[in-house]
C-alpha cells in the first residue's frame, strides 16, 4: 500500500477567523500515482491550529472532506415486466456526484457542525451529492441519490468517518483516509475546518493531484487518442494469448 503524507507543519496564508484561529497546513506530497499494480493509498491528513488568544470555553471540533472530480450520473431502476423479465422503468440524473468522498470528523457529525452549516458548505455525504431536478412521473426521487450514495459506501468510494479525527489539546489534529484501487484521474479536493459549537470559524481548501502513470497512462491515452490501434493491438494480443495458451495445451498433451 502507497502512503502519502498530505501535510507538514508549514506556516500558510489562510484567513484569520474573528476567534484569532486558522488551520496552520502545508503538503509534502500532493501527488498518487495509479500504476498497474496500484492497489489503494492511505492519506495521512495532520495539522495544528494556530492562535492568537487563548483557547476559548467550547470545545474545538475539526471536520476533513476528500472529494473526487464530480459528474453527473444516472441512475435506472429496473422492475418486472409482465412478471418474466426486468427493464429498465424509471431513471434519474443525478446533477453532481463526487466520483469520490470521504469525510472525517473529530465527534459524531451531529455535535460537530450544525445543518445549516452542513448545508451551506455541502460537507456531509447527502448535501455532496446533489440532485436538483427529476422527472414527473418519479414519485421518490431522493431514493435515486441515497442508491448512488449506498452502492459507492459498499464499493469504498463514499467514507463517513465520524470522531475519526484524533484532537490533541485542542490544537494538533490527524487522521487517514483509505483510498482505494478504483479511483478516478483528476484532482481531489480536501478541505478543513475548524468549528465551535456547530459554526465553522476558520477553513483550509488544497487538492491532491491523482493521475496514471506509466503503462497505464500509455494504455489510457492510446485508447483515447487512437482508439482503432487501441483496438487492433487488444484484438491482436488476444489472439496472441489464445494461440500460445492452445499451443502450450498441445505440448503439454503431447508429454
């Protein structure tokens, strides 16, 4: 499994919160390269807070989002016709859904941000995934997205990772946050924030750049660029590997 440390202790520029805290932040290496034998990444996500005052009365919370280049996406719901077979009845386009997205708090969600803090910043997985509009004639339209929101959490691509963030003294944070193999190329927004009784007072906002490497990246582009050679060349090794597996079948037969 691939590390990556996504901060050092690096003195920033963020914006000072009317509390005199901000999220001191940097980042070693803001690169994962998908390789073919690329099989997940651990993401490995600390930081400190810094002041100006003294640490006030309520406790602080912290909140760390991981966001993967969003799309739309549509989802069908297949049901029996005529009791012999299943088609597809009813879809909907989910407007904008983060290919992936994980989010880690430093308490249960609920005393950690408020909703209306939740809703303005899209921090939790359901305001992530956003569906603004849907046909007529689909009476449950939010069971589309909470489908897309289940099938990713199964496959790994959605986290919730509720007091997952280790807190020290109210000033040192950390967590990690498992990737896994099937990720998509693009850049992965992550962003902090600081809370105090369910308000945000201070945020950081930087990305993690995720492309293939290599042969896959050869593989990716040709298939793109040149998708008839692309298909030509798989065309050709497939039969290559029919040939040479019949062929080793025959020797070994022939013993």
């Amino acid at each position: 499994m691939l590390r990556y440390l996504l901060c050092t202790l690096m003195l920033l520029t963020p914006t000072l919160s009317p509390a005199g805290e901000e999220v001191v932040l940097g980042l070693s290496k803001n690169t994962v390269s998908i390789t073919t034998s690329f099989d997940g990444s651990e993401i490995l996500i600390f930081g400190a807070v810094k002041r100006e005052t003294a640490i006030p009365k309520d406790p602080l919370q912290v909140v760390i989002t991981v966001a993967g280049p969003s799309s739309p996406v549509v989802v069908r719901r297949k049901s029996k016709w005529l009791g012999l077979i299943w088609v597809n009845k009813a879809s909907v386009t989910v407007d904008l859904a983060p290919s992936f997205y994980a989010v880690a708090t430093s308490a249960p969600m609920a005393d950690t941000l408020s909703k209306t803090e939740d809703l303005r910043e899209k921090i939790s997985i359901e305001n992530a995934v956003r569906s603004v509009g849907a046909p007529s004639d689909v009476a449950d339209a939010a069971s589309f997205s909470e489908a897309v929101i289940r099938i990713r959490q199964n496959s790994g691509l959605y986290q919730m990772l509720e007091s997952q963030v280790a807190l020290d003294q109210q000033t040192l944070f950390r967590t990690s946050i498992d990737m896994p193999s099937n990720l998509t190329e693009g850049d992965y927004t992550t962003r902090i924030f600081l809370t105090r009784g369910g308000k945000i007072i201070s945020k950081y906002e930087t990305s993690i750049e995720v492309r293939k490497v290599g042969l896959e990246r050869w593989l990716f582009t040709l298939s793109r660029q040149n998708p008839v050679l692309y298909g030509l060349m798989s065309l050709a090794i497939a039969i290559a590997a029919g040939w040479g597996a019949s062929a080793a079948f025959q020797l070994a037969r022939n013993r």
